[in-house]
C-alpha cells in the first residue's frame, strides 16, 4: 500500500488504481480471517519499505534459493 511514482502515475491516468485506497479493504478482510482463527494483526511492528526500490532484507536471498531449487534440480519442473 506504498505506492512509488509509477503506481500513482498509472493511478492518476486510470491506468492503475490507488494502492492506498486498498488498505482499508485489505484491513477488513484480513482482520476477519485473523479474527475467526482467534488470531490479531499484529500492530506498532517494523516493517521493511522500499521493495519496489530494490530495498530489500536479507530474508530475500533465502527465499529465491529456496524457490530457484525445484527448477534447478529437476529441469522443466513448474510450481
């Protein structure tokens, strides 16, 4: 729901639509699912920004590797 200067260019020509308009919906959607599973969303937590940039954390590597291993162990295998 962090738009970059593409998303709002898109959004603004009707293109794209407004990544912040979506959050409300997102947070009522995702909050009754958490809800049901007597779970909460966790609130005041750090959150990486910056994706869209190439600002990423380490966690990424790992998850490439880990995503990267099926095609390149069994070549022509799909998800």
């Amino acid at each position: 729901f962090d738009p970059d200067e593409i998303d709002t260019a898109l959004a603004e020509e009707g293109i794209g639509c407004d990544l912040r308009a979506l959050e409300p919906a997102w947070r009522e959607a995702v909050g009754s699912v958490l809800a049901e599973a007597t779970l909460t969303l966790p609130g005041g937590t750090w959150m990486q920004r910056g994706g869209k940039k190439g600002v990423h954390t380490e966690h990424l590597g790992h998850m490439l590797a880990t995503m990267q291993w099926l095609p390149r162990t069994y070549r022509g295998a799909e998800w």
